[in-house]
C-alpha cells in the first residue's frame, strides 16, 4: 500500500515551497505524478519541510554567492521497505517575465534522475519543456558544473528559460548537497 504524505502535507496552507507560496493542485497533481513515475516501487512518500541552519545558510553563500536565500525548502523522499529511493524538490525559477515550475528528481547518491517542467508559463520559449532538453541533467550531480550554453545547450528563442532552468538545478543539487546530512538524520 502506497502512502501519500505529500499531498497532506502540502495541502497545508503557507507551506514554504522554494519561493515565497504553495504548489497549486495541479502541480501537487504532477509532482505525485512524476514520483509515482519514477518510484514506481516506492512505498512510502513523505515531505520534508527542511528549515535551514544559520551554518547551512553560510555555506550555501560561499558556495553559491548569489544564491536566491530562502528560509527553508520542500523536500519530497520516496522510500520501499525503509530504503531511499531518492528526493524530489518542487522549484522556481523566473523565466522572461513568468515563473516556470519545475520538480526535480535525484537519487540518494544525488544524482539526477529526471527533471520536468511542472507548469510553464511564458508564452514564448517553451522548448526547455522538451524531453530531449531536460535529459541533459540525467546523472548530473552537485560535482558537475552546470553552465547554461556550455554544459548544458542553450536553446534559440528560449535562452533566458534554458539559462533559469540550468542555473535552477544547479543551484538545487548544491543545496541538496549541503543539507543532505541533516535530510538523512530526519528520516530516520
């Protein structure tokens, strides 16, 4: 039997989800979606709302320099049988002049698994939403560098989508690097 803390959790008003706000039903709706995807095995999902420390903090200002601050960040854990599959983090990023949602998916070794747009709100620039773009993360980790239009291929008449996006994950796999330690122990 599958359990779903997620959706209850995040149902929650002014749970803090990467940026000020709450996920809409519908990307609850996909980000489930896309858990059930690719933890098909998973039995148990659970929502970490995981507040960071001051030293926490520090470190990902060295590391990131400007580094979009947040007090805390909405960490999703599939598990089966006790054992980490992987962590799911629901984020945002500005594109031209609209947010774009997207979830990414790593495994416990923090590599990536997948990546997908959530919701994509600008009404140009849509290609980062292809699925031959987003594989371009598949096993990157938080020792890879991300650099839009280098490491990662920029996309004609989506370059400040592709560039957000990139820059997103990239900033996403440090933190998940740094906060990693402190997840693990809250699982148990």
């Amino acid at each position: 039997m599958k359990t779903f803390i997620l959706l209850a959790s995040v149902l929650l008003p002014g749970i803090n989800i990467a940026i000020a706000g709450t996920l809409s039903e519908r990307e609850i709706y996909l980000s489930a979606t896309l858990l059930e995807r690719v933890f098909p095995l998973a039995d148990n999902t659970r929502a970490i709302s995981h507040s960071f420390s001051a030293e926490e903090k520090n470190q990902m200002m060295n590391t990131l320099g400007s580094f979009r601050l947040r007090d805390s960040l909405l960490v999703i854990a599939s598990s089966k049988q006790g054992t980490l599959l992987g962590f799911a983090v629901v984020d945002h990023v500005r594109g031209k002049d609209q947010p774009i949602t997207y979830c990414i998916v790593v495994d416990p070794s923090l590599h990536v698994m997948t990546t997908e747009i959530l919701v994509y709100r600008e009404s140009y620039g849509g290609e980062v939403q292809r699925r031959s773009w987003l594989d371009q993360f598949i096993g990157k980790s938080p020792d890879d560098q991300l650099r839009p239009g280098r490491d990662i291929k920029n996309i004609t008449g989506a370059t400040i989508s592709a560039r957000s996006v990139t820059l997103g994950v990239a900033q996403i796999l440090t933190v998940l690097r740094i906060v990693e330690p402190r997840l693990l122990r809250e699982l148990q």
